[in-house]
C-alpha cells in the first residue's frame, strides 16, 4: 500500500487507466432507456458520492495482449457486438482519494448467448495472473497489473469475482474488486476501485444491490 510520502505520485499514477471525467447527475453514458433501469443510483451507495466516468488512455504494449483486451473490454465496455445493448454508470467519492464504483451492463438475446460469452471472458482471465502494460508519450511509464480470484456470496443466476492490483513503475497505484454476474440475459460488469482494499461486507454489499436492482428492473 502507498505511504504518505508516495500518495502525490501514487495519484499521479491513476491517470495511466482511469481519468476524472464529471457527468451530469444520473446520466448513465450510451444506456439504452429500459436497460438502464437496472443500473446502480446515487441512492444505492453510501453518502458522498457522484457520476463519474473512467476515459480510456490507450497503453503502447501490453506482455499479454488477450489479457489487456478483456479487461478493456470489461471496464470500458463499448458497443461492439450487433444485438447486445450496452449500458454504464460510474460514481466516485467526493475528494481526490476515490473510491471509484464503476458498472456496466450487457444485455444479449438470450441467457444462453450471454452464458457463452462469459465463459469466452472466463477462460482468460485464469491466465493473467501477472502482466504488464507500457506507456510511452509524455507520462511514460510501465504498469503491473495482477489478477487474483477471491470469494463472495453467490449473485445472480451466475458470478465470479476477482481481486485486481495494478503497481505503477514500482509503486501501488489502486486495487480493484471485479465482480461478473449474470441475471437472466444480461451481465453484469462490476469494478469497485480504491487505494486501499475495501471491506469484504461493504463490497459484497455493493454488488448485491447492484444484482438486486438489475433483477427488479426485469430486464
């Protein structure tokens, strides 16, 4: 974890992936109107928060290219496949220390379409326990990123959760708990960001409302 001597550059750091971007209240980028009832408000995290939306910077090199990929396509999940609607929400805590929430939905034809395209997503991500991503330009620098699997209670019809680190040219940058569920035809992507490890119950509490408000929006 990041000392006070090394938070400044440690901040410094957290743009490499994740850049403040402020959206309007409530506005949820690219949603499609009913899906988008199934994503997580304001009112379903604890006080402090407001919309945020991570910007993508593209890396130069990654030693792990399939790894690299899924995980872009994850958290920064932009249309890409004909007949999957696509919705997100992000949110950060008021002030320069986050946490981040992040969410997005991907709602398919079928659950069975949806079911292959998360084993697809599955089978990777078990090879990308450690890899690394390289930036050039003007803020040159070479990122560690680490996936572990971790526990949690069951959510939804189908889930899985990780533990994502990601260590910035030697120096922790911010953690990650990554959660995948499926409820009926749509996945959910949940990433819950921070400079240090949330709670196990405040994260699973988390992602259970987020999995509780998708299956009350019937979508």
């Amino acid at each position: 974890m990041s000392r006070v001597g090394t938070l400044g550059r440690t901040l410094l750091a957290v743009p490499l992936l994740f850049v403040l971007l402020v959206l309007p209240a409530g506005q949820a980028d690219g949603a499609v109107p009913a899906l988008r009832r199934g994503l997580l408000t304001l009112a379903d995290l604890p006080a402090g928060y407001a919309p945020w939306k991570p910007e993508y910077r593209p890396y130069s090199a990654s030693t792990s290219p399939e790894c690299a990929a899924v995980l872009d396509e994850l958290e920064f999940s932009r249309p890409r496949y004909r007949g999957v609607e696509y919705a997100f929400a992000g949110f950060a805590a008021k002030g320069a220390f986050g946490p981040w929430v992040v969410e997005n939905l991907r709602r398919y034809p079928t659950a069975a379409v949806a079911d292959h395209d998360l084993d697809r997503v599955l089978k990777v991500l078990p090879r990308c326990s450690s890899f690394r991503l390289a930036y050039r330009g003007e803020r040159p620098a070479v990122a560690v990123v680490r996936v572990t699997p971790i526990r949690m209670a069951a959510l939804g019809d189908r889930s899985r959760a990780m533990w994502i680190t990601v260590n910035v040219n030697g120096e922790w940058a911010y953690g990650e708990v990554l959660v995948l569920a499926r409820v009926r035809g749509t996945i959910m992507v949940l990433s819950q960001l921070a400079f240090r490890p949330p709670k196990a119950a405040a994260a699973q509490a988390v992602a259970a409302r987020a999995v509780a408000r998708l299956r009350a929006a019937k979508v």
